[in-house]
C-alpha cells in the first residue's frame, strides 16, 4: 500500500500532491492578559482561631 499514515485533514502522510506541512503547525493564540496577583487575603483566608495550628483540611468552615 502506497498511503500508510493518514492526516488529519483526510489526505496521505506520502502524497506527492500535497505540499509538506510542518510536523507541528504552531497555533495563532490571541494574547493572553496577563493575570493579577491575587491578594494575600485571596490566597490565604484570615483563621477564625488566629493562634489555631495548620489544620489538615484546608476548606473547612
């Protein structure tokens, strides 16, 4: 058999048809804005207990 790799775009690995494509064709990405930091408050909650030791389970309450 001539064609022993099919494409994704339904044509032959091996067509001499077809131009030859980059292995891994680099996607157009809109930029991405940069996200802000989140707060001290965001990323750790102020304890209820201010003296309490680290509890095990981080989402109580």
């Amino acid at each position: 058999r001539t064609r022993l790799l099919a494409l994704p775009g339904g044509r032959a690995a091996n067509d001499p048809d077809q131009p030859k494509r980059p292995e891994r064709p680099v996607p157009v990405k809109e930029p991405v804005k940069p996200r802000p930091a989140p707060k001290p408050s965001e990323v750790f909650p102020p304890r209820r207990k201010p003296a309490a030791p680290p509890a095990q389970h981080s989402m109580t309450g």
